[in-house]
C-alpha cells in the first residue's frame, strides 16, 4: 500500500493511526526509517530511525527500530518486555530464506501448495534450518494435500524449533502440532482459543480453529470461525475453502453455491482443494456435468489426487462401490509414483473403510497389510 491508499483505507475503517517504512542504502550500509502518521490528517505521530552495517542486520535493525516505536506509541514498557523476542530469533536471521517464506505465503494463500508453496517454503529451510515458521508452513501445504506423515515430521521439527519464537507463532505451531502430531484436539481448540484472546485480529488463528471444530463435528462452530476468517481476508482460497465446506456439512447448499460463486467472481476458484469441494457439492446435487468439468479443471495437476478423493466419496455414496475401488487404486497409483507413499496409504485405508461400511471386507487385511506397508 502506498501512504496514500493506506491512509485512505485508514479513514474508512475508522484507524487512528497508519505506519510507513522505508530502507534507504548509505553505501555498504542501510538505513532504516519508520512513522506513524495521524490518518485524519497525515501528520508525524512518531518518527524512530536505524542502521544496519550490511544487509545481514536489516532484520535486527528493524527490530530495533520497531521496538522503539512500540515504546513512542505508549506500549507499556512490561509489554514489550513480554512480547519482545528478536525478529531474527522469531523469524529468521537470514533474508533470502524470509523472502523465500513470503513468496511461499503468496502461493499458499491462492491455494497452490504443490508444488508452488511447498517449493519456496523448502528453499526458505534450506537457507535457514532453524526457521521454525518455514517448517511449518511445509507441515501446512503437504496436510493439505493429504500427505500425512511427511506433514507430521515438519509439524514436529517446528514444535522442537520453537521454544524461542514469538507468543503468536508458538501458539500457531503448537497448534498445528498437538492437532496433526498428537491428535489432542481439545487442546488445540485451548491453544487457539487463547491465541484469539491474546490477538483477536489474528487470521491464522480463526481459519485454524474452524478446522479443529470441524474434526470433531461441531460445525455450527467451525461456521462462525470460517466466516471471520473469510470476512478478515477474503481473497484467502483455504478460508474461502473451509467456509464452503462447513456449508456443505451444514446441508445449506445454496448458500455454498452463493459462495463458490463469489469465489469465482474474484478469481480465487481454481485452487485444486476448493475444486474438490465444488465437486464434491455437484456430486451431492446431481449435476455430472459439472461434476466432468471440474474434473477437467484439475486433470494433470501434480495434487490431482485430491480432487480424486471427492470423486471416490461421491461415487460411494450413490453405491457405485466398483467405480470407487478403481478410483482409490487411481489414487494409490499416482501417489506412489510420486513417492507420496502416506497418501497412497491413506487412498487404501478408505477403500478399505468405505466398502467395509458396505459390508464388503473382502482382501481388507491384505490392504492393510500394504498400507502399513507403505506407512507406518
């Protein structure tokens, strides 16, 4: 945003006050500036400014000088004492491996987790091993894409990384921690809980309650937080994702359909995780030829197999329970040749869950027996 614009913005939503920043080079060195301007009438508020010798200090000289306007702005001093970890400490020290993160958000907020997002996110660790964040943000993209237990070993990396991190990203890993690593659910709603509590503005919070809420089937719940989430950022595709899925859930059809039409009227509908549920919803409704054309949408993407998850459930519910052993063997096929073998697992353990709900146990042990097989 430029001054401008953000002052604008800023009138509009009734802020008192807006922030600018610049970085200026000063030969090998940079210098950095940050103001807070009165959005009514654009003048000076506070003015804090500092150095960095090389582009290595950019981040801690932010630091310094982000603190310093925090204390000019009247935060009580115990508060930036309590909430005051290092940006290079919370984050990383290193800016090729932020900027490889920022980039990573970028993709993941349109929903293209693979390979777009995870790519960046897996340079930003490279560059740096310890950036807690970074892993998991990996953790994220790969659950999303049904691959569980590579997304277990990252969500477990950062929880061993963040014992340091700022309060808002401790409390959004042990999150994602105790909910894919451990299974605690009712911890994660606690720990998210109190991160709402603690910064009633944080996004990431809100989109990831409404998925714990959605895990153990309250979702009246998961609605509520779906909404804010959505209503926070609507140009978020996992948001947007969630709220069509409690609809689903909820039997309010239309209403989903309302929603998946905004989505497409702000061209956020061709992330392959919204697909599934668009096709899941036309399943539900009886509409093949929607159903084809969504799978044209996805077919050869490197995360087909998810949408091919909703085409599996939708043909077990109308009782086509031979289309659907083909499907999921589909399922297992394309995910092992991509060395996804926890997917490939997965597809087998919900043909096996699905024609057992049937009554059809048939070769069940030995399914297992490979899932197992491919991941324990």
């Amino acid at each position: 945003l430029t001054p401008a614009i953000a002052r604008e913005i800023g009138e509009r939503e009734g802020v008192k006050a807006i922030l600018t920043g610049t970085i200026a080079s000063l030969g090998k060195e940079y210098v950095i500036t940050l103001t807070a301007q009165a959005t009514a009438t654009g003048d000076d508020i506070a003015s804090v400014q500092a150095q960095a010798p090389d582009a290595e200090h950019v981040l801690s000289a932010l630091d310094q000088a982000a603190t310093g306007m925090r204390a000019k702005l009247g935060e009580s001093l115990s508060s930036i004492q309590k909430l005051d970890t290092p940006l290079g400490q919370a984050t990383t020290t290193s800016l090729d491996a932020f900027r490889a993160y920022a980039l990573g958000d970028v993709e993941h907020d349109k929903g293209l987790d693979l390979p777009q997002a995870a790519g960046h996110y897996q340079q930003a660790v490279e560059l740096d091993p310890n950036f807690a964040m970074a892993w998991a943000r990996l953790g994220v993209v790969y659950i999303n894409a049904g691959q569980l237990g590579r997304s277990m070993e990252y969500f477990t990396k950062a929880y061993n990384l963040s014992k340091n991190v700022s309060e808002r990203e401790r409390l959004y890993i042990a999150g994602h921690y105790y909910q894919n690593v451990t299974g605690d659910v009712p911890k994660v709603i606690d720990t998210l809980e109190l991160s709402i509590r603690t910064y009633p503005n944080d996004f990431n919070s809100m989109v990831n309650i409404s998925v714990a809420y959605t895990i153990i089937g309250d979702y009246e719940k998961a609605l509520d937080y779906s909404q804010k989430a959505v209503a926070t950022r609507p140009d978020d595709v996992i948001a947007q994702e969630n709220l069509i899925q409690d609809l689903i859930m909820l039997d309010r059809f239309p209403e989903a359909q309302d929603q998946i039409a905004k989505v497409d009227k702000m061209g956020l509908g061709q992330a392959t995780g919204l697909l599934a549920w668009v096709y899941f919803l036309k399943g539900l409704e009886g509409d093949n030829a929607g159903m084809e054309r969504v799978l044209s949408e996805g077919a050869g993407r490197p995360d087909e197999y998810v949408l091919l998850n909703s085409k599996a459930f939708v043909q077990e519910y109308l009782g086509q329970y031979r289309a659907a052993q083909i499907t999921w063997q589909n399922i297992a096929q394309l995910t092992e040749a991509q060395k996804a073998n926890d997917a490939a697992a997965s597809a087998i353990l919900a043909l096996v869950s699905g024609r057992g709900f049937a009554g059809m146990c048939q070769d069940s042990e030995n399914r297992v027996k490979h899932a197992l097989a491919l991941d324990k």
